[in-house]
C-alpha cells in the first residue's frame, strides 16, 4: 500500500540503516518440513544459474539482517528464501494438494520448470514448499520481462545510479531503483503482522507494498492465509496485482506517488493477465482480494457502457486515493489501461516514462502536477483531450 501509507504520513518513520548482509556460502536448510535441501535444484550453483536464480540463501532479504533475521525475527514460520536475477523470495507456504483442474493449469508452467530441474516428477499431485517457491520464483522474472517489454525497456537502460549525461532513467539497476524486488508469502498472519509492524509502522490485515528508503528497495508482504488467497490460483494473480504496484512505483525510481488510476488500472490488468477473473481492490488497509465483485469485468465495461456510468478521463486523474476508487472506476481504469496496451503500446510506454520521470527545473524528480502533466502528455503523444480520448475509448468498448 505504497501510496496510501505514504500520505498517511508514515514514511519517516522508514528511514532505515543498510542492513547487515550474511552473504556467506550456501548453508543446507534445516526445516521442520523434512527436506534440509531444495531436493529440485539442490542449490546447486550450475544448476540455478541456468534457471536465472542466484541461491536459496542465506541472502539479504528486507530491511535489516538479510534472510536470516527474517528466520529469528519471525520464527513462528518455518521461512525458505530464493534469490533471482531481479527479485529475492521468502515463503512460509504451506505444501498445497491439487486438485485435477490445478493440474491441468499447472502443466506447462511445471513442465517448463521440469526442464531446468529433471527431478520434478512427471506427475505433480502436491506441490511441497519448495516446488511453490520455484514456480512464484519463475513468474516473478517472467513477470519482470513483463513488465519491461510494457515500458519499453530492458536491463540495459538501467545504469547502477544516475547517469547525468543522458535520458533520467532513476537511481539503479532495478527499473530505477538500486535493488531488488523483494516478496514476503506468510503461511502466519500473526508474522505478516510482526513484520510489518517492525517495519513499516503499521499493522493491516491484508498485504501491504513498502518501499525501503534507505536501501532502494520494493517489498510486498503477503499474507496468504485466507481461503481465497492460500491457494496458488488465487494467490498467483494476487502476487502479479501487488509486484505491478511496486514495479511501477519503482520505475525511474519512486521519488513521488503515480497516479492512482494509472497505478491501479495497470495493476489489475497485469493481475487479469494471469487470471481475468481474480481482482485484487486496495484500499486504505492494504490490497486484499475481492470475490463480491462481477467475475468479468470485461463484460462489467460494457454494461457499464450501455449506462453511459463509465469514469471518464477527466474523473480518472483527479482520483487522489485508492479508498476513493468506486467499483465503477476500478473497472473503468482496467478498461481504459488496457486499451491503451492493446491499441497504442508505444505512446503508452511513453506516457508512463514521462508521468514518472518528471524533473524540476533543477533537474530533480518532481511528482507536481500531474494531472496537467498527463493532460500536456495526451496532447504531445495522441494529439487528444481527455474528453476526445474518452470517444475513442467507448469506440474500442462498443467494438469489442
Ligand atoms: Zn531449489
Ligand atoms: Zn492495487
């Protein structure tokens, strides 16, 4: 909940100290699960290098003493950590039993992981703890490509700090930011709780986005703990919705909030990417998943239409919080990102560059008025109004 924290006021309260990192050789895993080492890629350095992973740990990991003060700080949790080439995992994900149609869903993603590590068997009837963690490892560097191919960017384009001499880019390597996207799954709501608490200043029932100051660094903690979030179909999209948020607060580095409507309308798309009909709503408390709301929102869009109740633009960029986000505009800003991919991804690519490396005259990041920098935007790239904008996108609607 990066946004809404933050005007909440709570973020000098996270100026916080470079940890202290333990980055001593890979030490075997004791778990009260049984297995003492990942029985797939046996943190086997050949074989996780092939796979884009960096190690089980022990690695840094969140604010203060790397992965193993995670392990002391919140030992009610049995914790397993995987670092990749952008994001560093920590789950306490309990082994999950799968039914026929998870299996049917699961094959080629397992079939993929199959191929880098041949002891996954040819047959998955539960994934254990560590098979989860794999398969979350994975989306989240497929996700990363993701998420660069949307804004137009590689790795190249991300110098270790500022680079003066050319385009504004941020302040490192990951997008902008100097390190690595990090995500908490808690099995324990009470650690979730413990943690951020600790961390963060504040204590809310559902996941919460945190961008460390002091490290650079984007951290989502989840707590994957209720019915409609423990299980990987749910938790898979919901994990997507909340790294979108961190990814693109991240982007050209997170020196002010973007935009809500963009923030969210994005999030979801990304989120619906994975499942159409999984929803994840912020709100002042955290981003929690939604099952009141209509299944498919690409059919809500179109109702909405024929009412004439979509958000217009003009209503979208003067939404200042995600509490004040209705259900109209949650499905009025999926609809209206993902029209903007589908029908102009450049000029969209470009839009986000430019809504998120503002610079002052000075030449420093500026978030200051960027309802009228998003308005200048739309006139430079699409020659359009917010309402002549607005008719090409109830045209894309009537024509879908
Ligand atoms: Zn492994
Ligand atoms: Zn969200």
């Amino acid at each position: 909940m990066i946004p809404t924290v933050f005007r909440n006021g709570l973020l000098p309260l996270l100026v916080l100290l470079a940890g202290v990192f333990c980055l001593s050789p890979a030490a075997p895993q004791k778990g009260k699960r049984g297995k003492d080492i990942c029985p797939y890629c046996k943190n086997d350095p050949v074989l996780l290098k092939r796979a884009g992973l960096v190690s089980h740990g022990p690695i840094d990991f969140g604010p203060e003493n790397g992965s193993e003060g995670i392990k002391e700080r919140l030992a009610l949790s049995d914790w397993l950590f995987l670092e990749t080439d952008h994001m560093r995992w920590a789950s306490s994900l309990r082994a999950e039993t799968l039914k026929g149609k998870d299996r049917k869903r699961l094959a080629p993603e397992l079939e993929n992981l199959r191929e880098l590590f041949p002891e996954i068997p040819a047959k998955v009837k539960k994934l254990d703890p560590y098979l989860r963690l794999h398969l979350m490892a994975a989306r989240g560097e497929k996700f990363y490509a993701r998420f660069q191919k949307l804004l137009g960017v590689t790795d190249a384009d991300f110098a270790e700090s500022r680079q003066f001499d050319k385009p504004y880019m941020g302040n490192g390597r990951f997008l902008g930011e100097k390190d690595k996207f990090e995500v908490l799954l808690h099995s324990n709501r009470g650690m979730h709780q413990k943690f951020t608490k600790e961390h963060m200043g504040t204590v809310v029932t559902d996941s919460l986005r945190w961008h460390f100051r002091g490290q650079h660094k984007m951290l989502a903690s989840i707590p994957a703990v209720d019915a409609d979030l423990r299980n990987d179909v749910s938790l898979y999209p919901h994990t997507v919705h909340n790294l979108s948020h961190l990814m693109l607060c991240a982007y050209k580095h997170f020196s002010y909030d973007p935009p809500t409507w963009l923030d969210e309308g994005l999030a979801h798309v990304m989120e619906h990417e994975i499942d159409n009909e999984f929803h994840t709503l912020d709100g002042e408390e955290g981003s929690m998943p939604d099952n009141k709301g209509p299944g498919d929102w690409d059919l809500k869009l179109k109702k909405l239409h024929k009412r004439d109740k979509v958000t217009s633009f003009a209503r979208m960029i003067r939404i200042q919080t995600f509490g004040q986000m209705s259900q109209e505009d949650h499905v009025s800003t999926n609809g209206m990102v993902r029209f903007l991919i589908d029908e102009h991804p450049d000029k969209f690519a470009a839009f986000i560059g430019a809504i998120k490396g503002q610079l002052n005259a000075e030449g420093y990041p500026d978030g200051s008025d960027l309802r009228g920098l998003q308005r200048k935007q739309l006139k430079e790239l699409w020659g359009l109004t917010p309402n002549s904008l607005d008719v090409e996108f109830h045209a894309w609607i009537e024509a879908r």
